[in-house]
C-alpha cells in the first residue's frame, strides 16, 4: 500500500481511534461503506444508462426490485442508527 510499513498502519489506526473514539468507529464504517455503495451503483447507472433500450422486461424488473430492497435496508439501518441515539440520550 504505497510503502506504508505495518509500524506505519498501526500508527494512523491508533490515531484515528484517539480522535474519533472506538465507540464511532462501526458508525463511521458504516456511513462509509453506505456512501460507497452508493457511489458504486451511481456510476454503474452513468455507464449501464445507454444500456436501457436492450435490457429486458425482467432485468429491468430485477433492477426495480434490487433499489427497493436497498432503500428499504436503508430505511431499516436509519431507523436503527435513530433508535440507538435515542437510547444513548436517554440513558
């Protein structure tokens, strides 16, 4: 990874946990791994979208379906994330 030694990467995850705290630290993998999915589908969209006049009806169907289970994952992670800093207040 570019010359980075193993002493190197374990100084920048120590100083990442120092700065954000190990508690943020699965919220911050999640944000990230959710900006890159959708960063990934959108540019799988800019180059399948002169794709669409040869898909099928079942692929476009398949299409459909897939970002409806992914808005509703996302929905359901929101919800969790939304509940947890409720209970983190309240507690």
């Amino acid at each position: 990874m570019g010359g980075l030694g193993t002493t190197e990467l374990l100084l920048i995850l120590a100083v990442v946990v120092l700065l954000f705290g190990a508690s943020k630290l699965p919220e911050l993998a999640r944000g990230s791994g959710r900006a890159l999915r959708i960063f990934k589908a959108e540019t799988k969209g800019l180059v399948d979208g002169d794709d669409d006049d040869t898909k099928t009806a079942e692929e476009k169907e398949l299409e459909a379906r897939q970002k409806l289970l992914d808005a509703e994952r996302d929905r359901i992670e929101r919800e969790r994330i939304t509940r947890e800093r409720r209970d983190d207040t309240t507690a």
